[in-house]
C-alpha cells in the first residue's frame, strides 16, 4: 500500500478504500485555533460529554491576539477553562501558530488529526493523515464520533531531482499550483514520492503540505522516513517516530513528476494562489511591504535564513517588513542564537508567534500596495486592505524584495546562498502548554458577554424560497464571511458576527437575507473554497438561508454547509446557472420527501417558467444531517435512540 492507505486502513471504522465511497475513519488527535476554537468548544459542550475520547486534544490561540476590546481575552479565557475541564491541552497566546506547534510538539506519524482549520494538513510534513474539518466535525471527534470523508483518490507527486539554490519548498507547492490550480486537488490526497523526497527537511515538506489546501485537496502527505525521525529526534520525541514509507510505487490513481533541479523563483499573483509565474517575469515590480510568517513559512529554517541573508544590510526605505517566527520555541531559539539581532538590526518589525496579518490581524498595508508575503492565500481583501496586491512567494524572494524594494530573482539578486544548519537539540519547554485538570467536574467555565450561546436550528424549509444572493466562480469563506480584527471577535457571538455576511460583496446581504424566510445563494465553481471557517456556513443559516445551489463545493465548505442544515445543490447543467437571478422565487416543494426519497429536485422558477434540475450527491448519513436539521440534532437523536 502507499502511505495514505495504510494509515487508512488502520483507522478505517466504515466503508470501503475506493475512491468516491463514503468512509469513516477513527480519529487520534483534534487541534482547534481561537477563531473557530470558540464556536467547537460550544458545541462539544452542548454534546454532554464528560472528556474528550481521543488520544490528545490541542486547543490554541494564534489567530486573534490582537486585545483591543475585552472579546478576545474573553474568549482566550473561556477556551482556557473549558480545555481544563474536558481533557484538552492549552497552548495560550504567544506559544505560536497551531500548525508550527503541532508539528513541533505533539504530531505523530502514522496517527489522524483533524483541526477546524483548513491547514491542519501540515502535519502530512510528518507523515500523520491531517485533515482540515469544520469546528463541528472537531467537536464530534472529540465526542469518539468518527470523521467522514469521501476516499479520495490518492496522486502521486513524483519528486526527482534537487533543488538548486535560492529555490525552495514553497516553490514546489507553487509549481504544484500552477499545474494544477485551486481546484485541481479536490477529491485528491497527494503523496509525495521519489528520490526528491529525500532531499527535503520536515519543515520543507510541512511547507508543501501545509499549501497543499489551497489546491483544494483532501490532505498532503510525506512519507516518515529517517528525515522525520531526524526531526523528532531534535525536539527530544524520537520515541513518537515509526516508518511509514510505501511499498508499492504503482499504488496511486494517478502521478504527477516534478523535476526539483529546473525549477526557478516562483510567485502566485494577485489575487489567487495558482496565479503562479516566475519571479523575474515580474521583475521590478515596487514592493511596498514584505512579511515572512505565517504558518507556511515561519519554521527555524525560515527564520534562520532570514537572520543570515539580513546580517550586516538595511531594509530598504520604502519596504514596510515584518517578521513573525512560527512559535515560541522558534522565537527563543533565534534569540538564544544571536540571529534575532540581525533581523532587529537590519530595520525588520518582529511580530508575536501568532497568525497576525496572514489573517488581517495588523499590518494591513497602505492603499494599492503591492504586498510580497511567505503566506498561503491572497484573496482580495483578506490583508485588510481592499486594492492592495498581495503576492505569494518563499522567504528567499520576499528577502530579495525587502532588501532591493522591488521583485527580484533571489537568484539572480544574491551571491552564493547561506548554508543554514539548524541545532542538534531544539529548545524545549512544554511548561508554556497547560494540562487539563484530571477532574474537570469542578472546574468553573468561565464565559465572558461575549460568549453566545448556540441557537438551535430546525429542518423548517417551506415551498417558497427566494435567491437571496447571486455570486460567481471561486468565492472563497472569507468573501462570505471575512475574518480581520473588527471581524473576528465576534466568532461566538452568532448575532453579531451574520451581520457581516457577504459585506465586501454585497452589503445589504445580510439585513435583505434575514427578512426571507426561505433563502438560496447561487453560486458558480469551487464555491466555498479556502478557510475552514464554519461560520461561513453558520451566518448564512442564521439569516434563513436554506439551500446553496452551485456548479461545485469546496470540500470543507459542502461538509459545513450540510452541518448546519443547509442543503448544498448542484446544476445539473451548469449552463442553468445563467438563467436565474437574484431575487427569483422557486418553488421548491416536497423537499423533505425528496430529500428520503432520493429523488432529484427539479427547481421551477416563478414567473418564468424555466425548470432547473439540481443534483446532490449526498449519503444517508448526510441527508439525515439535513432533516434533522443539522449534525448536532442528528447526534442528539441518535444518542437518545
Ligand atoms: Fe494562521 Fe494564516 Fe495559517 S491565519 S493558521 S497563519 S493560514
């Protein structure tokens, strides 16, 4: 078997190893972030189990640092003590970026994870089956409900060859973007294979992995070979390593070759991950602000480059540039080192461990700036700022770019690279997580006014439905629900955060939608596609949103659509898409029938006569999510059965 289908089968709890059928796997461990943390907490919580049933539980703040109100402190604290009380570990703000932590500290090979947040798949630079999921999906793993998913096919991505210099890890990724573009990956595992892989440190393969999400696919996955083991050993956990390599190199449904030596500098443009082109395609392009960071590219190895290509030369003077290492540890060792001075010295701005302006939080640029990140997404907006133009690029062409102020081939730019070489031993120091309380019973949940309680939602859909929102192809969770500091800490508070629902597309959506009693969004191809966020599910459901008629799903999106009651539809000719407007009425009768029945709906449009088929293709297990209007009722149904 490859590596994808013995961790699979291993934890296979239902349905078959083809791809497309539904299956059920055991999960090991679950990590959330703050920003979609809250939210899973409320609903573990509402599932009235005692402790989690998994083997490690994380909960971490990363995402919304910033304390400007008494929000966030609220939610740190309620995410705080309800991890005490359940059986989950803390890992409060300042500690680092779930994924860099997670690989640090607590991933195992072999085992699953899943995490509300979409680039859980980090972990596959270990080679654990890590999965993005919604917050909900979280909380039943946690609850020892098994995680469902469709088998993917499973894709080889043959690496041969070696990187040259000034060319790294996160070039790989882009070359994978640009070949197969944010679409290309959905239904897919990618396994990376082939000589290549040997040539790759766990942080360079936890790169890829990690950007692996934005090829909308299922989960990235290396191998754990003697590199992992090496990794493990560093951070003092050589007793959590076991090989897991593939023992038949024919076993994949399909493979892509990627020759290492010939690729160059590589960047995604403005404002899509597989805009990818060469960096000296672009070259000289002024470059208003640099970030290296976030959970893609902010590991010692990153951090370590940085501070030697830094030392002894200035930022240029027009470069706003920021740094944030990935965790605490990563920080603390740059400083124990010494390189930390070189990267203060040479004019850099070093942020908290923390997501920080990968997700909006600070350092939104100037208007129409032209922003090089070491990031994973640039959708428009998601900086902060509406026109700035954010590229996608690895620390060697963001390095070029702070220093010339203009993009540049690192290649090209600089002499001969810097052979890092990262310490025998990392610098431990697991009294920053805290453990839970082993009687959780008397410890007091503490929720600050900022804390909502969830509402519960009913399958209530009648006959007459309007078409609330009309968009097109690739709306992405943060277009309809963005995240940012004004945003964000509003995430368990339900009420308040819907009414950003769709702002930066339409900002009328969300009082017009929660006037409809019955609402569709019709949508184009890949809708739904980026963050994990539940509540771009979540909002839309609390202002009457009923159905999502689209050409296609983002995977996370559809299983959260279908979490919440929202019944996710397909054209069956996608050319109908063209035929309906916003603000149509359907008629969307027997929808309960249909939905037991599994019979296809045939959508009627008043007032114009024009009949639309739509398709969902949805198991049992999902269409009874549906009626019984959502998985929380479904699970209490099926408990008190
Ligand atoms: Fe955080 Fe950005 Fe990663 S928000 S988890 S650093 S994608």
């Amino acid at each position: 078997m490859n590596v994808a289908k013995k961790i699979i089968s291993k934890h296979l709890v239902s349905g078959k190893m083809e791809a497309g059928a539904e299956i059920a796997l055991k999960i090991d461990q679950t990590l959330t972030q703050d920003a979609t943390g809250t939210m899973a907490y409320l609903q573990f919580e509402a599932m009235g189990v005692a402790k989690v049933k998994t083997e490690l539980s994380v909960s971490y703040v990363d995402h919304n640092t910033l304390q400007s109100g008494f929000e966030n402190a609220d939610d740190h604290k309620f995410l705080q003590t309800i991890a005490s009380k359940y059986g989950i570990v803390f890992s409060p703000a300042g500690n680092g970026i779930c994924h860099q932590v997670h690989l640090e500290r607590f991933g195992v090979p072999g085992k699953t994870l899943i995490g509300s947040d979409s680039h859980t798949p980090t972990g596959g630079g270990i080679g654990m089956l890590a999965f993005g999921a919604g917050g909900l999906d979280v909380a039943c793993a946690m609850a020892g409900q098994p995680f469902y998913i469709t088998m993917p096919k499973i894709i080889k991505v043959n690496l041969t060859g070696k990187l040259r210099d000034w060319v790294s890890a996160k070039d790989i990724i882009l070359e994978l973007l640009r070949l197969e573009t944010v679409k290309g990956g959905r239904g897919k595992i990618y396994e990376f294979a082939g000589a290549g892989v040997k040539t790759l440190t766990v942080p360079e393969r936890a790169t890829i992995t990690n950007m692996g999400t934005e090829l909308g696919a299922t989960t990235s996955i290396f191998p754990s070979d003697e590199i992992t083991k090496d990794f493990l050993a560093r951070q003092g956990r050589i007793s959590a390593w076991t090989e897991i390599i593939a023992d038949d190199q024919k076993d994949y449904d399909g493979e892509i070759v990627i020759d290492l030596s010939t690729l160059e500098p590589l960047i995604a443009q403005p404002h899509m991950p597989d805009k990818v082109v060469k960096v000296k395609d672009i070259k000289g392009i002024k470059v208003d602000q640099v970030g290296i960071g976030s959970c893609t590219n902010s590991s010692l190895s990153d951090m370590l480059l940085t501070a030697e290509v830094l030392k002894g030369k200035k930022i240029n003077k027009n470069v706003s540039f920021v740094v944030s290492p990935g965790s605490r540890q990563v920080l603390a060792m740059l400083s124990q080192s010494g390189a930390l001075f070189n990267i203060i010295e040479s004019g850099a701005r070093v942020l908290e461990s923390a997501c920080g302006p990968c997700i909006g939080m600070g350092q939104a640029p100037k208007s129409g700036a032209v922003s090089f990140r070491t990031f994973n997404r640039n959708f428009e907006g998601r900086s902060g700022t509406k026109d700035a133009k954010v590229y996608l690029c690895s620390p060697e062409v963001a390095l070029a770019a702070a220093l010339s102020g203009e993009a540049a081939d690192p290649s090209e730019y600089f002499g001969a690279k810097p052979k890092i070489k990262t310490p025998e031993k990392f610098l431990v120091d697991d009294a920053q997580f805290q453990q839970p309380e082993a009687d959780g019973s008397k410890v007091e949940v503490v929720k600050g006014p900022n804390i909502v309680s969830l509402k519960q939602f009913a399958f209530d859909l009648t006959t007459d439905v309007v078409v609330a929102l009309k968009v097109g192809d690739n709306i992405s969770t943060d277009h309809i629900l963005p995240a940012g500091a004004k945003i964000l800490p509003y995430r368990s508070n339900l009420p308040k955060i819907s009414e950003f629902t769709f702002g930066a597309v339409d900002a009328d959506f969300a009082k017009r939608a929660s006037k409809i009693p019955n609402g569709v969004i019709v949508g184009g191809e890949n809708y739904g596609q980026g963050s994990s966020r539940e509540h771009a599910a979540l909002a839309p459901r609390f202002l009457n949103i009923k159905i999502v008629l689209t050409k296609s799903f983002a995977r996370i999106h559809l299983a959260n659509l279908i979490n919440f009651g929202i019944i996710p539809l397909t054209f069956d000719n996608p050319a109908d898409y063209d035929k309906i407007n916003q603000g149509d009425n359907f008629s969307f009768s027997r929808a309960k029938d249909i939905l037991e029945n599994g019979e296809d709906f045939n959508i009627l449009i008043a007032g114009k006569g024009i009949k639309i088929k739509a398709n969902y293709n949805l198991t049992q297990r999902q269409k009874g999510i549906l009626l019984a209007g959502g998985l929380l009722n479904w699970i209490k149904e099926k408990a008190s059965k």
